[in-house]
C-alpha cells in the first residue's frame, strides 16, 4: 500500500539505493511509475506493506517500509531487491552496486569509486569536512538527520589520514 513519503512514519525502515550515474529526468519518472506500481502491491506473507519511495539529486532511491504496519521480512525484502534489480536492467544502471562513495559539492553529487578514496583524499578532492552521504542509515528519521554529514562522521572516516605526530 503506497503512501507518500511525507506521510511514512519517522521510525519507518528505509533502504537507499545509488546510482552509479545521474538519473535522467525521463529515467526519474520510470523510476517514480515503477516504484508506485510495486509499493501499491509489496505484501508480506499475504498482508500489504504501507510503504513509500522517494528519488533524491537524480542518484539515489529511496525505499520505505512502516514496519509497525506489517514489517517487511525474508521474503518480502527478497521481493524489493528483485525490483531492484529489474530497476537497473530497465535504466541500465547500477543501484546494487555498494562500490562507489557519494559527495555532495554545490549540490551536485560527485562519485569517487571506494578503491580510490585514499588517493583523492591526498590528492584534496575531498577531506574531513566534505559532505558525504552515509548511505547505511535505516530509518527515515535517521535519512533526515544522518544521511548528509561531513565525511568524518561516517564510514568514510576510515579512509581519512591520521595527523602526523612530530617529536
């Protein structure tokens, strides 16, 4: 059963999916038509799921579920991922892929592949204070508060060099 995002509780659980490339605004409303037709009929052993989507800066989508409706679980999040999936064979991108870290700069979103974050980190692409997108969050209230931070308050932190010590 499909409600509007605004309308999907705070607690609600939520999965972000990442485009690995901007999302056309044509690609937006194939995304926006495919989602309403799946969360209008998303069940959970045989009782609907109240659900929502939302697409944000052309790149990431954005699946929600109110779990003290009727919680998603096993099968039902296997449902998800297929839509998911045949999203991506029908945009011919890549949503699934967890292989590229996301930065917001002048309200574009800037993808940097994982394997070369130390390098652009010392190269000056991004640093400690770069908003980055934490893509981990759970919940919709967490989406509002967690989802855009400075990079070294997320997992992103790792990847940031440690200050030299001088003796």
């Amino acid at each position: 059963m499909n409600v509007p995002f605004q309308d999907i509780p705070g607690h609600s659980r939520i999965w972000i999916f990442q485009s690995d490339r901007r999302l056309s605004s044509k690609e937006v409303k194939i995304v926006n038509d495919f989602l309403k037709a799946f969360t209008d009929r998303w069940l959970v052993h045989g009782r609907p799921v109240r659900a929502s989507f939302d697409v944000r800066f052309d790149h990431f989508v954005i699946l929600a579920a109110d779990e003290a409706y009727n919680a998603p679980s096993g099968c039902s999040i296997d449902d998800s991922v297929r839509a998911i999936r045949e999203l991506e064979g029908m945009l011919g991108t890549k949503l699934l892929d967890r292989q590229q870290a996301a930065f917001l700069r002048d309200n574009e979103v800037i993808l940097i592949p994982l394997a070369q974050l130390k390098e652009k980190y010392a190269a000056g692409i991004w640093n400690e204070d770069t908003l980055s997108f934490n893509n981990l969050v759970t919940s919709k209230d967490q989406l509002e508060t967690h989802w855009i931070v400075p990079a070294v308050q997320n997992w992103m932190k790792r990847y940031i060099a440690a200050p030299r010590v001088s003796t």
